[in-house]
C-alpha cells in the first residue's frame, strides 16, 4: 500500500469528469438549487412549495420540530421520494425525476442503514463496487476511508460487533465513499451520547472543511445545527421560515416563531410610540414604554414583538448610573426576583416586574466565590440596551 | 429461607419443563424403538424377541441384551427396496423443498412489502387451509385431479387439451399435494424474515448505486436466509417421512420411506425392521440439521 495519508483529493476532479456540466457553468449558479418542490402526502403538506439555494463547499443544515417536512426534504434530494412540483437542480441539471441509484448524492442514514451480513470492509466498499470500481482502486480508496474515520483494525468486523460511534463512523465512510457531490446527513448523530456527539460534530465539521465537500445535514437540535452549519434553514409546517447564518438566526430572527424555536427569548407585545435617535419607543401591554433599536428593514406595522435574550438582561440592585445624555439610552425594568435556577455556568432569574409582566434573566457565573448572586424575594433592576432588543413584525 | 430460593423453585422447574418433555415424548419412545430395531420378529404379541422384563432379574436382562443385533441394519443396506426409497425420498424432498421455495418466495416478499395493515389478513389466508383437516384436502384433490376432475374440465373447456390428461396416481399429482399442504410452512417463516427487515437498508443499497434487482439480491435475499433455511428444514424434514400424499395421489411404482415403513409395520408385521428403519431415517435427517445450524451460526457469529 503506497498511500497510507487519509487525504483524500477534492471531490471536484472526480466530479468533473463524471458530471456533465454545461460547457461553462454559470458562475454564480449554486451547486444545489430547489426550486418550488412541493410534496404531498394525502392531504398533507410535507413541503410547500419550497426554494432554496446551496452553495458548493458549504454545510446547511435543516431544523425545526418533528414533522416540520425537512426530512421529506432531504429524501427527495436523495431520490427517495419524488416531489409532485418543482425542480432540483444539481450543477444545472434537474435530478427530481432522477431514481436514487443514478443520482451523484449519498446520504447517511439516521440509524446508519448499514448491511448487517457485510464486514465494515464491504459495507464501505458497497457503492464503489456498484460503480464498477476496479478492485485494486477500491482496496485503495476503502482503506482511505477507513483510515480517514479512524476505523483501522476494524475492516472484517460485522456491524453488530461495533459500538455506536464506531456504527457512525463506517456510515459515513461508506456515504463517503463515492466521494459525492452533496452528502446528505440524516440526524447523522442522534444516536450517540451527548459527550460522543459534541466531539463528533466536531469532526464532522473538519472532515467537511478538509474535503471540500458540500454537506446538507437534517436536525432537530438546534445546538447541534448552530455548530456545524455555515448556514441553517429553519422549517416549519413545510416552509422555509428563515435561512440565515447561526448568528444571525440567533441575533436577528425574522419572526416571533423563529425567536421561541431558536434559543430562549423574552417577549413583549407593544405599540409603536414614536421615534427618537434612532430609537422606537414601544409601549408594551403592561404599560411600560421599552427603548429598541430601529431595525434594518422599517418597521410598518403598529403592533410589534419586543424580544429579548435572557443573557441580554443584566441584573443589579440598583439601576446602572447613565449620563444624562443617555437616559433614554437603557430599559431598566424594576421588580421581584421569583426564581433561582443555577446551571453551573449560568444562572436563571425569572424576575416579576412591577409592571405584572416576568422577565428571565440569565448571568454567567463568571466569579467562582460570586457575593452578588440574587436571592429570591430580592428587589432588583433588570436593563438592558435598546441593541439588545429585537423588534419582530406579527 | 431467602426470598430468592422461594421463587427459584419455580423458575428452575420451568427451565426443566421443555426438556422433560422431550425425554417423555421424544427420547424415551425412540429408545424403545431403536430397542425393537435390534430385535427379531416373532409370531407373538408384541411381535418381536427379547422382550426385558424387570421382574426376572438381572440375569434374565443379561440374556435379553446379548440377543440384540443389528441384523436389521444389515437387512436395510442389502436390499435395494430400502435402499431405493430412502434415496427417493430425499429426491422428492429435495425437489419438493426447491419447488415450495419458488413459490413460497414471490408470495412471502409479496406479503411483507403490504401496507401494514393488509398483512395480517394476507397471514390469515395463508393460515385458514389449516381449519380443513390435511386428510380432506388431500381427499379434495383426489376428487380435482381425477379423470373427469376439475382440472381436466377446466384444461379442456381452455383447449389447453384435447383429452383429459391422467393426474392422478402420477408424481405431478404427487408433487402438486405436497407442494399445496407444505407451502404455509415455507411462506411463514420466510415472511417472519422479509416483514422483518429494515427497508432502510434498501434504500441505502440504493443511495449506493444499486439498482432495485441488485439490491434485492445483494441485500434482501442473504439477509432472508435465515427464513429460506428454517422454510427449508420446515418442509424437507416431514416431507423425507411424508406417507399420506404419495400413498393417496402418486403411483403404486415407486415408494417414499414413510410407505415401505408403513408397509413393514402393517402389512408384514415386521416391527423391527420398519424401526430400523425409522432409526436409519433419523440419522439421515441429522446432516441437514447440523448443516443448518452451522449457516445459522455463521450469520449470526459475523466474521470472528
């Protein structure tokens, strides 16, 4: 065996060579475009009507609940199933109607869908063989697999002599394999254990780096999707509701769904007041007038959301001391401290403001001996800056 | 006394229970025929010497055991009756066991690819043959299969023939009774396989580039093995002995074990070489049991 490096070349010359691209591709044409793809199941809607746009090179995750349709999603663009509308195109060419087998994608399956009859060795050696692989380029390129997911010494083990992680691992060396243009990844690591799956998303994402490939990954946790995606597309009820890079879903939600869905966020229903200094005064239902930040894009409606991050509100006995100049500058909401949970390296206020509303509150315990912990009962000052707050169109 | 031994009791008596039973119903009557199987005829009642009897003491056992032989055995591998029916036995076994795996296969695949909700009322059909007693079945086909039966009415009324074809007393004849009454027990097991594996698999074999009949061949059909060889066993084993079938529906020319058995036992009355050759059956039924433990072994061990 001369090549015992797990690198393994760019997917790009292999893909060029057996793809047939138009003469010149366009340049800013995306190596993935869904176009309108609509499925229905009966008289459900799994996905409605949906487009979106993948670039070459790049790991998008799908999220949102269960049954939100981004697993029907990924299937179709595995060939598993058929949309009744749209086009998917893959570097040009619409592969909707295209069955599984001759599609250039792979997909590692949720619970890995490997051949229980067959060792590691011919579970990963499984597609190269469909392709008519010469047998010495499988040995070679098998090898590298294996080396490239650490699997060495376990090539004649059957699957059921593996762990979990290890099941993982031949998954998706074996998806890995044909060295495909897109790889779809089907909650590629719900099965593992919290500690295996944070260090394996890890890998996923330098693996994903060194080869260059591009990676679409179907999740229902959201830490998991903010980890290792570029860009995530946040589902619901067969919609795309937001595509948007992790912190910007996070920092900058479109709607009041995406704010709950992503993280845990306060929210405040409200008037728009008037503006000032680049500033929105909201009037929320309780009465109390909230300093926000213009948004970008102009607010046009009356009624807004007001939201805000727990770790954004800051807690103290009493208000900060602001220059006259920057009265209006911050929100300070003054109540009732009615619960305490410590999380280690967080804590979580929920604070019963005078107003009636709650607000929550969460503070990193930054100092290990932390004297200025709030105790149930405290009277304290929540605030927060006007940056701090999102406002969020119904 | 502990709480543990209280309720060990039971549990060790349980353990036990299958294994009394096949030494009650399995081991203690082959040993009285592998008993009568080293002994000789008689014109007596039972119609065979020695007989033991415990109450004559152990010098009269003694006596009893030095007048065993296997001169039975002898007789079993001389004559070519014997000789001759054992290998058709297994010939028609073996052609019976492949033809019921034709079959039995489609039909099988067929039920567990069903919504899930079809199935089990495709099991039922499967199952409701056995509500009607084997016996008139076997009866029923006599009565199809006759000269002016429903099958050659049905041939002729087709043009298929021009003259009614002779089915009954023929091996076709024989072959289609078997093939009907065994097919249950090859579709069950085979299905209890199929509707048990994961159709991610296929999918996966398909992500991988195989097309659908690759797929059902380098997938499917190893990991049904399992259910190919417990149809296999299934119907092989009790067709080796089968007597009822070939003896109603095929000729008088050639005879399966299970009818010269028959023939030693009732009509000669001779009980110690029919047992022989029941013995000489078992032990010819062992090799493919063994066999299908092995494979069995092998596709659970994995490559260790």
């Amino acid at each position: 065996m001369t090549e015992e490096s797990p690198e393994i070349d760019a997917p790009k010359a292999d893909a060029a060579a057996a793809h047939t691209l138009q003469a010149e591709p366009i340049a800013d044409m995306p190596l993935l475009r869904i176009e309108g793809v609509g499925k229905k199941f009966g008289n459900f809607r799994a996905v409605d009507r949906l487009s979106l746009d993948i670039r070459a090179g790049e790991f998008f995750a799908l999220l949102g609940p269960s049954g939100c349709g981004k697993t029907t999603l990924l299937r179709m663009l595995a060939g598993f199933e058929t949309p009744d509308e749209g086009r998917i195109l893959l570097g040009g060419k619409d592969i909707a109607q295209v069955p599984p087998h001759l599609r250039p994608v792979n997909m590692m399956f949720q619970n890995y869908a490997l051949f229980p009859h067959l060792s590691v060795r011919d579970n990963i050696a499984f597609g190269l063989k469909r392709a008519g692989m010469a047998r010495e380029k499988i040995a070679t390129r098998v090898a590298e697999m294996v080396a490239l997911v650490k699997l060495d010494g376990m090539e004649k083990r059957k699957p059921d002599q593996l762990s979990g992680g290890q099941k993982q691992r031949v998954a998706l060396a074996r998806s890995l394999a044909r060295r495909p243009q897109v790889l779809l990844l089907d909650e590629p690591l719900a099965a593992l254990d919290k500690k295996l799956r944070e260090s394996t998303q890890l890998e996923l994402m330098d693996l994903q780096r060194r080869l260059g490939m591009t990676f679409i990954i179907v999740t229902h946790d959201q830490e998991e999707a903010m980890t290792v995606a570029n860009r995530i597309g946040v589902m619901d009820a067969g919609r795309l509701e937001q595509v948007a890079t992790p912190r910007d879903l996070y920092e900058a939600p479109r709607s009041r769904w995406v704010a709950e869905f992503i993280g845990d966020v306060n929210l405040f229903d409200g008037e728009v007041g008037w503006r000032e200094h680049n500033r929105l005064l909201v009037t929320t239902k309780d009465g109390v007038t909230l300093a926000v930040a213009e948004p970008r894009q102009t607010v046009t409606k009356s009624t807004v959301t007001v939201a805000i991050r727990p770790e954004k509100v800051k807690l103290s006995r009493r208000a900060p001391v602001s220059d006259a100049a920057n009265t209006h500058a911050i929100n300070r909401l003054e109540g009732v401290v009615t619960d305490v949970g410590y999380l280690g390296g967080l804590t979580v206020y929920k604070v019963k403001l005078d107003s009636g509303a709650v607000i929550r509150s969460s503070m990193a315990n930054t100092a290990r001996l932390d004297m200025d912990a709030y105790l149930v009962g405290q009277r304290v000052v929540a605030w927060f800056t006007p940056d701090d707050c999102m406002v969020l169109e119904q | 006394m502990s709480a543990r031994s209280i309720f060990a009791r039971p549990a060790r008596l349980a353990a036990i229970a299958p294994y009394l039973w096949m030494v009650l119903f399995f081991l203690v009557p082959f040993g009285f025929v592998l008993k009568i199987s080293l002994s000789q005829t008689a014109i007596a009642q039972p119609p065979y010497v020695p007989l033991f009897d415990v109450t004559e003491g152990w010098a009269a056992i003694k006596a009893a055991l030095a007048e065993l032989s296997l001169d039975n055995f002898k007789l079993l591998v001389s004559d070519s009756l014997y000789i001759s029916s054992y290998l058709r036995s297994v010939f028609v076994a073996v052609t019976s066991t492949a033809i019921l795996l034709l079959i039995g296969y489609p039909i099988a695949y067929g039920m567990a690819r069903l919504p899930r909700r079809w199935q089990p009322i495709a099991m039922m059909l499967v199952i409701v043959p056995f509500w009607t007693s084997f016996l008139i079945r076997i009866y029923a086909w006599i009565n199809i299969l006759q000269h002016d039966g429903l099958l050659n009415k049905v041939l002729l009324a087709l043009h298929i023939v021009s003259a009614p074809v002779v089915w009954l007393s023929t091996d076709s004849a024989m072959y289609i009774g078997i093939v009907y009454s065994y097919l249950p027990f090859m579709i069950l097991p085979l299905y209890a396989t199929l509707a048990k594996l994961d159709f991610a698999l296929l999918e996966a074999a398909s992500d991988l580039g195989a097309s659908p009949g690759r797929a059902f061949w380098l997938v499917t059909f190893p990991l049904s093995l399992p259910g190919v060889g417990a149809g296999a066993l299934l119907c092989f084993i009790p067709i080796v002995g089968e007597f009822v079938i070939p003896d109603l529906l095929a000729g008088s020319g050639s005879m399966m074990i299970g009818q010269t058995l028959w023939l030693e036992f009732f009509t000669n009355k001779d009980w110690p070489v029919a047992s022989a050759a029941a013995v000489a059956l078992l032990l010819l039924l062992i090799p493919p049991l063994l066999l299908y433990d092995r494979l069995q072994r092998r596709q659970l061990g994995g490559a260790s």
